[in-house]
C-alpha cells in the first residue's frame, strides 16, 4: 500500500487551507478505531474531514459521511466536548518537511488558538494528539509510555514534545545541480536509496515516479550514470520543489498506486481529497474484507465441525435404541416360556410367536428366567427413553448444522473483494451469527440494521431482471419483502444457496431461455456450483414461507415446478455481467 508522504500532505494541505479555513467545527465522529471523522462547516459548504492513523494509511482527506450508528470510542467524545464548536482557524505544519500538522482552533477566526490537534503521519508511529494552548495533552489516540519508547512518550497532561529532528539534509531550491549530484553520488550505491537516504521528505513511490520519468531504472548505482541523466533527474527534482513551495499539483492514478505530480499518471482527477479518500478507502475495506472473511470461515468450518460430530455421537445412540423392540420381544418370549428355563442356562431358543423360526436368547445364569425378562423389559425401557430424548437434540443439530452449510456457501461465493457491496455483504453475516449466538460481538461500533447491502442483479435474454441474494439478509429481503405476485422465485432444491427472483411485471411471461437463464445463476449460487447438472425449483413467491421460529435465509415452498440448472453456465453469465 502506498503510504501518505510529505508531498502527498502538502498537496492536501493546500486545498485544506484555500476551501476549508475558516471553518466551525460541528461534530466528531470515530469511524473505527483508527480513525475520526471531523465535520465542518464554512460560510458556503459542509463536509467531513478523515484524520486517521492507521499503521500502513494513516492520512488527512475529506471523506464520506459517517454511518448513522452510534459512536462508542473515548478518544471522539474526548473531542467532542472540547472542540465542538469552535473554529479551525489555521493549518500549518510544525517543521519544514516534516510530517506533522498542526490543527489550530478558537473560539473565532482572528483570535489566538485555545486548542492544537496534532496530525502525527509517520507510519506505524501516527497519532493523533489533542493540546491546550499551554501544549499540554488533554486527550491522544494512542498513548505511548516509557515501557513502549525510550525515546519519546505521548501520554495525558504531561506536555506535547515534538517527534525527533530530521538528521536528513532538508531539499532547498537554492541547492546547486553539482552539490545536489555530488551529495547523492558521494558513495556509489543504488540511485533510489541514495536519494532516499540523504534528503528529508522523499518517499519510494515519489522517487519511483521521478526516475521512471527520468528514464533511470532505480537499482542502477550512482557511478553508472550519464551526465545528461543527472541533469534530467535533476530538473524533475526541481519541479518537484517548486510544486511543493507554490502548492500546484496534478493529482491522478498510476498503474501502481497515486500521484499528486502528474508524473506516470494514466487517469488524471480532479481533486486530491478524491483521490486519497478513494485509494484508501478501497485499500482498508480489501484489507477488512480479507481479515474478516478468514475469521468467519475459520470460525463456521470450526463450529460445522462440532455440530457434525455431535450430530454422529446422538445417531450412532439411536442406532444402539433400534434395538429396544427386539429387547421386549425377548422378554416376552422368556415370560411365555418360563417353563422351557432350567437353572444355569447360558443360552435359550425359544420359537417366534409370528413366524416360529427359533430366536437365541443369552441369559445370565446367575438369575432366574423372570430376572432375565425383567433386564431386558428395563433395557427395552432404558433405549426407548434415550431415542426420546435425543431424537430432539438430533433435529436441532441438523438444523444448525443446515444452516450454517448455508452461511459457508456464502462465503464461500464472497472470496474475493471488488467493491464496497462486498465488504457490507460480509458485515451483516458476521452480524447474523452475533445475533444467533455463535460469535461474540467484540466490536464497539453498534450494527446498522436499517441498511440492507445490494443483491447481485443480471439481466435475462429478453430483458428480465434477475436477482440473487448474497447472505441470509438478502435472501430474506427478497423472498419477504422484495418479490411481488408476478415474480418467480427460484432455488436449488435440498441444496444451500442463494434465494433468486426473475422480476416480472402484470401480464409479462417469461420463455424458457429466462427461466433457464434463472435456473442457471441460481445452481452456480449454491453449495452444487461445481456438479454438473443441478435440480432447481420454482414457484410463486406467495407460495414460499418461513416457518415459524426459523433461522435467517430459511424458507419452505411449495407447488413448485422442477427445471435442471447447469452451474457452469451460470459461471459464465457471472463473468459477462462483472466484465
């Protein structure tokens, strides 16, 4: 992940300072636990400021408004009752190419600042500090204590020191091509890391981009450079400076990453505040997204796991009270023929009252044959119980554990990250199984359950619209709520997978290649994908049900019709629609 340098803030910066300052700061919300989201409010517009200090994207850009769930972390309601209210009157940064923001607010513009918000961007080491105007700490993000750096401590009431000085020389215009080139050359070693090792506030992507401009390949030494190379580098290391000293930046994409200097862009953007806000955002949900699915599928293949053997242990003891029958039959047999019983029998034969064939019966020959029928009436007693009790117990192991095939066929189907959809997809079945009773919510954000993610939508043939839940929500959104008396409902039969409607509107029918087209998507969405041929079913959404007390994705149908799905043509309708 490319990481926010001193270009990258001072580009912002610029932008901050023309279009946001002066501004009223109205509320703080903390997204997550790495970052706060600022509100304000100027004469002509309202937006929200991110501040985040994320280990690997921790950065300064207006973002998107926060979700309407409430905010449980410390360090925003700290800032709240401090700074709401109160007016950004001035940004600047604390040192010359050096990483940290200085936020400046009062009770108006034009008077002395009462509080300083220190923007720490430094890696793994960002922070966020809160200062009265005497530089004391009234409230940070991450504290840092003696036990954790020797260093530099950053905790409450204690006063605000600023991070270590640069022992890097600082980048000055007025710095000649010769002492420039004589400084990075002096020890002939890769241009990237000479470059990066001598001067302050260059970062590996910035230098990536001037030498891919200077046509220099980064890993060439210092002493295999031609002297019109070093004049070309040296002019782009000017450009690069005078952007910085008169804030003018081209912001765009690059195949890699991001730049603000125009250089290898393929995509050039408008605003900066777009382009970082977009670049992380989309980086942060992929990394959550990927953490968070490895959790769930860990956790559900751990949790199917137990069910499974529980689930064995409770048949193989009914298997043992199939028995109980034969067990009272015997009993009967030996009350009938107690006369046939001699004292130390080991062993009796007795003929069947239906059919006469002989029936074995082994005894214990330390009691008498009324004895031995009484064992046995207890043991017929004794098995006939257990198949009572844990006939139950069975059902509703199988019943969880069918619904929780139904979870891990959706995430199963949910792999990989390609958009925003997929990571709130993602979200509300890890909500579902809080709400269930198989997770533990760990979280201090609170779910919001007003807002239901988007279920995939395909297009028939003739123009039908098709759509597919992704999770247990989705499912129940459409089959319930969603699908009207002219749609078709669609499912694998006795098989988990996605619930799917063929949306059709008073009077419309759909012909075979649309109710093909549906039998298709919905066996490729479901736990069959990888068989051959799939039996999907299909009815009228009015004759779909959810029993009473049922889990989440849950329904039964029926007047349903029979149509053969082929999963691999649903594979590739998937791949058309998101080509």
């Amino acid at each position: 992940m490319q990481t926010v340098d001193f270009t990258s803030l001072v580009a912002v910066c610029g932008e901050l300072a023309q279009d946001w300052i002066p501004a009223k700061l109205e509320q703080v919300y903390q997204k997550d636990r790495n970052t706060i989201a600022i509100s304000l409010r100027t004469m002509k517009k309202r937006g929200w400021l991110d501040i985040s200090w994320h280990p690997t994207a921790a950065r300064i850009c207006l973002g998107n408004a926060p979700p309407k769930v409430p905010d449980t972390f410390t360090f925003s309601e700290q800032l709240r009752a401090k700074l709401k209210g109160f007016a950004l009157i001035n940004l600047e940064f604390i040192a010359p190419f050096e990483r940290v923001l200085d936020f400046q607010f009062a009770n108006r513009p034009g008077e002395s600042p009462l509080w300083h918000l220190y923007v720490e961007i430094m890696g793994k080491y960002s922070n966020v500090i809160l200062t009265n105007a005497e530089k004391e700490i009234v409230t940070v993000a991450h504290q840092v204590n003696a036990s954790q750096s020797r260093i530099r401590t950053v905790e409450t009431g204690q006063p605000y020191d600023l991070p270590p000085n640069l022992t890097k020389t600082i980048p000055s215009l007025n710095e000649s091509q010769s002492l420039w080139q004589e400084r990075v050359s002096l020890i002939p070693k890769k241009i990237k890391s000479q470059l990066i090792s001598n001067y302050a506030g260059l970062s590996p992507s910035l230098i990536q981009q001037m030498l891919a401009v200077a046509s220099i390949n980064p890993d060439r030494t210092t002493d295999k450079i031609e002297a019109n190379e070093w004049e070309k580098l040296f002019q782009l290391w000017q450009k690069w400076l005078q952007a910085l000293e008169t804030s003018t930046f081209k912001p765009g994409w690059t195949k890699d990453g991001y730049t603000v200097m125009g250089w290898t862009i393929i995509e050039p953007l408008e605003s900066i505040q777009i382009l970082l806000n977009s670049y992380y955002t989309e980086k942060i949900d992929r990394e959550i997204f990927q953490q968070l699915h490895h959790q769930l599928t860990q956790k559900v293949n751990n949790i199917l796991s137990k069910l499974k053997q529980k689930a064995q242990s409770f048949q193989n003891r009914l298997k043992q009270s199939d028995d109980a029958d034969s067990h009272r039959e015997k009993a009967d047999l030996l009350m009938a023929y107690l006369h046939h019983w001699q004292p130390g029998m080991k062993l009796i034969k007795l003929p069947d009252f239906e059919t006469g064939k002989e029936v074995k019966i082994a005894l214990n020959p330390e009691k008498n044959a009324v004895q031995n029928a009484q064992g046995f009436y207890k043991l017929h007693q004794k098995l006939k119980r257990a198949r009572d009790a844990v006939s139950p117990l069975l059902e509703e192991v199988i019943t969880d554990i069918n619904y929780l095939e139904q979870i891990e066929t959706n995430l199963t189907q949910l792999q990989d990250y390609n958009f925003r959809e997929d990571l709130e997809t993602l979200e509300e079945i890890k909500q579902e199984l809080i709400e269930q009773g198989y997770l533990e919510n760990t979280s201090k954000r609170a779910f919001n359950s007003n807002h239901t993610s988007q279920p995939y939508l395909y297009k028939t043939p003739t123009g039908f619209e098709v759509w597919i839940g992704r999770n247990n929500r989705q499912n129940d959104q459409l089959t319930f709520r969603t699908a009207n008396e002219y749609d078709l409902w669609f499912h694998t039969q006795e098989i988990p997978g996605s619930h799917v409607l063929l949306r059709l509107k008073p009077g419309e029918i759909p012909d075979e290649n649309d109710l093909q087209f549906a039998a298709d998507l919905a066996a490729y969405y479901s736990k069959a994908r990888s068989s051959e041929v799939v039996s999907v079913v299909y009815t009228e959404p009015k004759y779909v049900y959810k029993p009473k007390g049922a889990k989440p994705g849950i329904a039964v149908y029926k007047r349903e019709r029979v149509i053969w799905g082929k999963p691999q043509r649903g594979h590739i309708i998937s791949n058309k629609s998101k080509a």
